[in-house]
C-alpha cells in the first residue's frame, strides 16, 4: 500500500468524526490535491466513504464552496486488522 494511503487510512480510522480533506492534509502533511487524489482511490476501494457539503467561502457571504468530508468505512477496520496480523506475524516470523 502507499505509504500516503496509509497514513490517510490510519488518520480517518481515529478520527471519531468525518474529517475534511484539508484536515486530513494537515494531519498527513500532505497537499490537499495529493490527498484527495488518494481519497478517489480508497472511495473506489470502499475504504473510505465521503460525501460532500457547501461551505461559506472565504470573504464571500453569499458564494459557497463545495468541501469534501470523509469517513471510514467497516471494511476499513477489517483491512487495517488483517495489516496489523501480517505484520506481527512476519516480526515473528524474523
């Protein structure tokens, strides 16, 4: 897995609310487009689920933006579960 996919899908994991892609870039310390290039990919995976809301725009009252906000799905925990066996599993294994 990439290293970027995973910090993202470790993040999301602990996170006990949605978070927003700026979010998640500042806690990956990643760019926002980077992240939310791997986002589209864990989507597709079912990973992840994000839906999207309109927000204030910056020194607008009246234009909004659309913000992305994601959260994990249960298969996330099983993957993230499944990593952590393998991983322990080949330690042993050393």
């Amino acid at each position: 897995m990439h290293p970027v996919r995973f910090r993202i899908l470790q993040f999301i994991n602990s996170s006990k609310a949605p978070q927003y892609v700026e979010q998640i870039a500042e806690a990956t310390k990643e760019h926002p487009r980077l992240v939310s290039h791997h986002l589209n990919v864990l989507e597709k995976l079912e990973l992840v689920e994000c839906t999207y809301e309109v927000a204030k725009a910056k020194g607008s009252e009246k234009r909004g933006v659309a913000v992305r906000l994601c959260k994990a799905t249960p298969k996330l925990s099983e993957v993230l579960q499944d990593i952590a066996e393998k991983t322990k599993s080949a330690a042993e294994a050393k």
